[in-house]
C-alpha cells in the first residue's frame, strides 16, 4: 500500500472477494481490524476481475457491524 492507501495488483481472469483489514497497536499488543467495504458490497459476494474491480475500505470506530 502506499502512503495515500492505494493497493493495485494484477490477477488472472476469474471470479473474486475480498476482505480488508488494518493491523494496529491495542493495549501495547498488534490486532487486525477487519475494515468496512465502503461501496455496500458484502464480503462473500464474488466479482468478475475482467473489466477490472475497485473496492473500498474504512475503519469504521464506532456501532455494528452488518455481517456479524
């Protein structure tokens, strides 16, 4: 990732889903926070890479989380 959070990799043609998350310091020990996808795509749903996909991700610091 670079210093703005852009991440770009090139993939064989198929199917894809991601999850994002941010490793940080809590209580002097590292933990991964998973990271809200910003567009309202569920973690679980699969995209065509082909035409080429853009996801985005945000900490969300507060309230439920929509997928459990």
């Amino acid at each position: 990732m670079d210093a703005r959070g852009h991440y770009e990799e090139q993939v064989i043609d198929g199917l894809y889903a991601f999850h994002a998350y941010a490793k940080m310091s809590l209580n002097g020990e590292m933990v991964m926070i998973d990271l809200e996808s910003l567009g309202n795509v569920s973690y679980s749903v699969q995209q065509v890479s082909a035409p080429g996909i853009v996801k985005n991700f945000g900490l969300k610091l507060f309230g439920l989380k929509e997928e459990g």
